[in-house]
C-alpha cells in the first residue's frame, strides 16, 4: 500500500472532432488566482470543512464537501484551486486534481495512457507552487476515460471535497442550470496560474459512444487542449464531475461525474500479496480467453498490455501507411475510403448508425482480399493488416456519423485514432490471436515471475476437460494496477 504522509504507512480523442483537453472559456470577467492564496487553506482549515463524515474506497479516503452561503463558497472554491495539478508527460500535458491528502490524484485516462513516463505533477495554485517528480500511475479506468495517480509527498496535499460521498445518481447532486466552475492553465512571470471559467449544467445524461462509454454531464463552458482531467467545481467548491471532452464546432464542454470517479476507487483491484497477485492474473486470463472463445474482440482487446501492443502498433501503422502513398496501394485505400462512404450512405438513408458498424466487417475484408495484389502490408501478418484497416474504417465512421465530419476531416480523424492506446490494443489483440492458432485454452496453473520494469505471471494453458495443451502459456505483464496479457508463450517439446 502506499504511504499516507503524517501516518505510518500516460491526447488524442477516439475522434478527431471530440476534442479532449480543456481550457473553458466563457464570460470576458474571469477571475484570476493569485499564488498568495495558496496559503489560505492551511489558516482556515482542510478544505471540505467538519461535520462530514470521510468514506474509505479501495484504500482511497474522500470526503464530501459542506454546503456554503455565497461569501464562504467563494474562499472554498479558491482554497481547492491549491488542489488541481498541471500533470506533463514525455508526451502531452493535462490537469487532474487530489482527492485524498496522502496523495491520490484523479485525472484522465487518455492524458497519460500513451505516454512512456510522468514527467511531473505541478501545483500552480500553492505559494510557492510546487512539482513533485515522483508519481506513479495506481490504476487506469478500462472503460471510462479515468485514471488514478499517486504523487509522493512528504507532507500531506491540499485535497477537493467531493459533492457526495455516495455512489448515487448524478441528479442527486447535481441540477439543470446549476453554475458550475472549471480551471484553465496560464504562464505568468511567476510561473504556471490557474484561471476560473464560470458556466452552467447544460444536460446531466449524454451519450456519445465516439467518447467512450458511461454518461457525460454537459455544461456551456468550451472545452480545449490542455485541460483534461480537471475538476468540474459546483458553486460549494466541490469536485462535481472530471473535464474530459468536447464537440470541435458545436461548442460547450463534458465531463465523466464525480461518482464514476469514485466507482474507479472501488473497483480496482488491490494486489499486495502473492495470493491475490496469482488469483487475478488467473481471473484475467480466463477473461481474455473466454472473450476470443466468444468472439468478443472489444473486451479481448481491453485486456490486452498496452506496452507490448504499442510496439505492434508502431511497426505495422508506419509499413502500411508507408506502402498507401502511391501506386497500387494508394488506389487501394481510395477504393477503400469510397466504401467506406457508400457505407455512411446507407446507414444514413436507414437513419441508423449502427448499421454502418454491421457493414464494416465486409467491407474491411473485401479490401483485405486485395491486399495481396499490391505492395501494402509487405512482411506483415495478414491479422494486422485487418486490424489496420478495421481500426481505420470504425474511426472514420464514428466521425462521419456522430462527429458530423466532412470526408476530408474524417479521414484525419481516422488517421490520429490509429495512434490512440485503444488501436495499439487492437493491434496486440491481433498479434495474439495469431499465436494461439485457435487453440479452445484455460488455465492450469499460475507461476509469478519477477520482472526488470514489472512483475510478469506464466499462465499455463490447457484444454477443457482438463486435457493438456503442451507447452502453450500466457504471459501477463502488471501494468496500470492490474494485470494484461502480453505474449504468448510455445515451449520446446523434447
């Protein structure tokens, strides 16, 4: 477990359109916050105030926030500012903020996902403000665009009260028209600041399956790069929901609620000891194994390590795109964007978008089949070129169909979901598919195997009814709090 101070104890959207990151812009009179608050929650007590009972979730401790009159909710809301941290990566740069004072720090998945380290977490709001260097990455969300940070400190972080601390229904905290505050990030001479945007709830319920899954909660407040995984304050200074998304032409912000946030903390696994180390990576690789038995590639993928698929990623992005350029191969990837549009056609004639999703399994395959009559996908397996080509046609029909795109935008967007950890995993999937050669697996026994970077788990496979599959293991690697599958391993038979 980590230590708790004062006790003894890695941007891009799945469409182009969807832009996450996060400045929130509103009226002309924002309101600056000067670094000499940074001191005031110190004086006037933790931020969340007394009487409200603190709940322990997954070993994180929330606290939900008191109600204020309009004076005191004011000071709340700049006292929580010494909260919210600038997060900069190796590759791109996002907000989150603390939720617990021993350091745990909610943010957004798709800020640090990609990334290949932290590179630090800074305070603009304390005086002086601070940057901490050691950060680590607890738990990635596999779902929602969530992610759960802890920074080594050795005094306690200033951290956000929270509108509940219940997991309930977002209108039980939340309401039409209720005002809302959002952070943005500015350079001084002094350093980095945060500035207040004020806004109001525009929706509590939105779906948008080209964002991800869950609902979002709406507000008037623009959302752009820079500012994923902030908090969304409500007028008490209480986190009410994580910026995560917004529409590129339509205006206005999204953010996953505050309670998603918290079911995160709940449901992520804890493995301390060997017991539960070895209980998971079985559990995990049963699930991965029963998603390929059921066909259901979106789970599979879910489970599939994140570093290994980027390395599939990289390699067969770079040749395909590579050997599209000219020639046969650019005549094949017109042919296919043509396809793809009679698709976006039909499903709107039928005004059901879900019907685009059916065709695209043809359709990739049609041009798969073509594949070998030209240069593209040279010395590459044929798995990965469908998975090319798959991951292609879904980004550039959710931007067409949900983002409103034109052609040309939709190719664009389609051409950055390649570069999304979300693809790397389809890639990975695919490369791991093509090592089981269809083998019906589950597992045996489960060995822990110390790692340079990180722990691995052997998964000894075999087939049901308890018949052996010789020599045929899976390799899990522990990454993002839980185990992944990253390899599949054919021992030498004498």
């Amino acid at each position: 477990m980590e230590p708790r101070p004062g006790g003894g104890k890695h941007g891009l959207a799945a469409d182009a359109n969807l832009r996450f990151g996060d400045v929130f812009l509103d009226r002309p009179g924002k309101k600056r916050i000067a670094p000499a608050l940074a001191g005031l929650a110190l004086a006037l007590g933790a931020v969340g105030g007394c009487g409200h009972r603190a709940v322990e979730l997954g070993g994180v401790h929330l606290r939900e926030g008191a109600r204020h009159r309009a004076g005191r909710a004011e000071s709340a809301i700049q006292r929580g500012t010494e909260a919210v941290a600038i997060i900069e990566t190796d590759v791109a740069r996002g907000m989150g903020f603390v939720v617990d004072p021993a350091g745990y720090v909610v943010t957004n998945r798709h800020v640090i996902e990609d990334a290949d380290h932290i590179e630090s977490v800074v305070f603009p709001a304390r005086d002086p403000w601070r940057r901490y260097g050691s950060v680590r990455v607890v738990y990635m969300d596999p779902d929602d665009d969530l992610a759960l940070l802890y920074v080594h400190s050795p005094t306690p972080l200033v951290a956000l009260p929270l509108a509940t601390d219940e997991l309930e229904s977002v209108s039980g905290y939340l309401a039409l028209e209720d005002p809302v505050v959002v952070l943005q990030r500015e350079e001084t001479d002094q350093g980095p600041a945060l500035t207040m945007r004020h806004g109001r709830v525009a929706q509590l319920h939105v779906s948008n399956p080209a964002a991800g899954s869950g609902r979002f909660v709406g507000m008037t407040l623009d959302v752009h790069r820079g500012q994923s995984g902030g908090p969304v304050l409500d007028r008490h200074g209480r986190a009410v929901g994580v910026v995560t998304w917004a529409w590129r032409e339509r205006g206005g912000g999204f953010a996953i609620p505050i309670v998603d946030a918290m079911r995160m903390m709940e449901e992520r696994p804890h493995l301390e000891a060997d017991a539960e180390l070895e209980a998971r990576a079985r559990l995990r690789a049963t699930r991965f194994l029963e998603a390929l038995a059921a066909g259901d590639g979106e789970t599979a993928r879910r489970l599939t390590s994140p570093s290994q698929a980027r390395k599939h990623r990289e390699d067969t992005v770079d040749r395909v795109m590579a050997d599209t350029q000219e020639g046969d191969g650019l005549e094949l990837m017109g042919g296919f964007v043509q396809g793809l549009e009679d698709v976006v056609d039909q499903a709107e004639q039928a005004e059901d978008p879900l019907r685009a999703q059916q065709a695209l399994g043809p359709l990739v395959m049609g041009v798969v089949q073509l594949v070998p009559q030209t240069e593209v996908g040279r010395q590459l397996e044929a798995s990965q070129v469908v998975s090319f080509f798959h991951v292609l046609g879904e980004g550039y029909l959710l931007a067409r169909l949900f983002g409103g795109q034109t052609s040309e935008e939709a190719l664009g967007s389609a051409m950055l979901r390649l570069r999304t950890i979300g693809a790397a995993q389809a890639f990975g999937l695919a490369a791991l598919v093509g090592e089981l050669e269809g083998e019906d697996a589950r597992p045996r026994a489960v060995e822990l195997l110390p790692g340079a970077y990180a722990p691995t788990a052997r998964v000894e496979l075999g087939a049901p009814g308890g018949r052996s599959v010789e020599g045929l293991a899976l390799i899990l690697r522990l990454e993002w709090g839980d185990w992944y599958v990253a390899s599949v391993e054919h021992a030498a038979l004498d």
